[in-house]
C-alpha cells in the first residue's frame, strides 16, 4: 500500500484536475448541518467535521428519483430515462460511510437482483475516505468489525496530520490518483500511527459476541423483551432517513396529466404504520413492538443471514438523533446479556 504525502495547498490542484472529468461531491455546510454536495471548488469544503447528517449514500441511492418518464401519444408512448451523473467522486468521506457502500453494494448489485439505477451511479465511483481521529461519543463502528481509521470501502484514505494529509492508496485507481506526490516519512507513519491508537481507545465495545447476539436474535421473535424496548420509539422515522445501510423505498405513478406522468422512486422505512400494511387493510407489524423488532432483527440477524455482514456500521447518527434518546448500543447489549 503506498503512502503518500499531500499538503493541504495542494489539495485545491487535485480537485481541479479531477473535476475537468468528474463530478465532486464533499462535505459542505448548508443551513448549518454538514452534508455531501457537488461542488465546484476545493473552497467550498468543510474540512473539520465530526460526521454528515445527510448519508453520503444517497448520492448513489437518492432519497427521491425519477425512474422514468412517459410521453403518450396518437403514435404510442414514448419512455424517458433520467440522466445519470457517472464516475463521481467522493472526497471526504468517513470510514463507517465508505463500509456501507460496501454493503449496499450486496444489496444493490447481487446476483439475485441488480438495481440499474444505483449500479450506474456507484461503479466507477471514486472514494477518497477520511479518517475519524476524534470519533464521537455516540461512534461504535470498532464494535461492527470497521474502524476510524478503516480503509474498507476507499480508493484512498487521508489522514489529517494538521497542515498535510497522509494519503494511503488503497486500490490500483487510488495509486494513480496519487501519483507525484512524495513519499510518506516514517515520523509521519508513526503520528498516523498514534492518532489512529488514541481514536481506537476512545471507542468501548458495545457488545463482545456479535456472533452470540445473532444467534440469539434467532430465538427472540416471540420473546417477551420486544414488549418494553418498543415503548419509547415515536415511529418518527429519523434513525432509518439518517442510516447509511437502511435501503428500504417504495415507487409511485404520478400522472401529470392523461398523457404525460412518470415513475418515482422514495426512500421508505419499517418505522412507519403503512410500511407493511396490506391492500385488504390487514397489517402483519401493527404496532411500534412489531416495527422496531423488524429494524433490530433486518440488521443483526437478518442482513447477516442473507450477507454474512451485519447490517450497520456504528455511524451513531441513529444515537445522536433520537428525539427521545433511544439508544441501539442499549438495545443490542440488552439481547447479548439476556
């Protein structure tokens, strides 16, 4: 893996060079929430933050999107496909970010089922990661098998070392991004070395066994415990809108009139009453217990079982944001000690 030297004035020339060929997406501050956007200038990137709000997968899987449009006339009816933005790149992205594009790759890109839409926009995308040297209180993602200073997932990963960055390419591609940078020293290796050991330590593990937390989510649907960890979720959807790996939508026919409509595609969510509600008006997860089961078991007993992956990355948005503070570390520590 080569390391390499890029000086934070260099950066601006980076980005130039590549945005003459791609779209550049980075984390920017709009209406006071950090969040990825395209850019036109290295100007415009925050370059201290702790983690977006807005998930970077939705540049991949937009929160909504046109499938299609159509057009009907005398001589048929003509399909309209939206345009896609292809081979962007992502600058700055988190590691627990960069995990989860990995597992929606499974999801998206199967054998099984191959979703054109997010396939076109995710292969020949570019990631260059950022590493999370002061990981917030709410992070865990060492508990989900990543980590802050992870690469899975990355072309390039940087390390922010105060007036430069470490940048260690990862793939064939991250190696010609950094081509006539110098090379990395050792006293710049042993810092990274250090600050990636300083974030480890401030991370606890949540739960031991993760193994032993499947196995025991296998023989809980029906247990008792689902009765009081459900009392406080409002249903309000803000841990699934903010979730890198949840990929749930539902699609709708608009018609703008008789002859012209088109086909839309939503993010949607288990936290929600119509989720599952059936054309007969029979709805199998009638209550908050039976939706937030679903959201514990889809990510660490189900997703594993489909993927051998667990279906989260310890991001902590979903912590951070809870309006009523439920906490998904207490939740799944809560299974593995019962």
């Amino acid at each position: 893996m080569e390391e390499k030297i890029i000086n934070k004035s260099e950066i601006g020339s980076l980005l130039d060079e590549l945005k003459e060929s791609h779209p550049i997406f980075a984390p920017v501050c709009k209406d006071d929430e950090i969040l990825f956007d395209r850019i036109d200038s290295a100007d415009e990137i925050v370059p201290r933050f702790s983690n977006t709000k807005k998930v970077p997968k939705s540049i991949f899987f937009p929160r909504e999107e046109v499938m299609f449009a159509y057009s009907r006339s005398e001589s048929g009816t003509e399909i309209r496909e939206p345009a896609f933005e292809e081979d962007a790149i992502l600058f700055g992205v988190r590691p627990c970010d960069a995990r989860s594009f990995q597992l929606l790759d499974m999801v998206f890109g199967s054998e099984d089922f191959r979703d054109t839409y997010y396939l076109r926009r995710r292969e020949g995308a570019g990631i260059i990661g950022l590493a999370c040297d002061h990981p917030r209180s709410t992070c865990f993602c060492t508990t989900m098998g990543g980590g802050p200073f992870s690469h899975d997932g990355m072309d390039v990963l940087l390390v922010d070392l105060g007036d430069k960055y470490l940048a260690e390419a990862v793939t064939e591609y991250g190696e010609e991004l950094l081509k006539g940078f110098s090379a990395a020293t050792e006293a710049d290796k042993k810092k990274r070395d250090d600050m990636r050991e300083s974030a480890e330590k401030n991370m606890k593990p949540v739960v031991a066994d993760l193994e032993g937390l499947r196995d025991k989510l296998d023989n809980s649907f029906d247990s008792d415990f689902w009765d009081e960890v459900h009392f406080k979720c409002i249903g309000c959807t803000t841990c699934t809108y903010l979730c890198p790996t949840c990929h749930c939508f539902d699609i709708y026919e608009e018609e703008e009139n008789d002859n012209n409509g088109y086909r839309l595609r939503l993010w949607d969510s288990c936290s929600l009453s119509l989720f599952t509600l059936h054309t007969s008006g029979h709805n199998p997860r009638p209550s908050a217990k039976e939706r937030v089961r679903q959201r514990i078991m889809h990510k660490f007993n189900y997703f594993p079982n489909n993927y051998n992956e667990f279906g989260c990355v310890g991001c902590g948005r979903c912590i951070q944001n809870c309006p009523v503070n439920m906490d998904i570390r207490d939740v799944i520590s809560s299974i593995a000690r019962s």
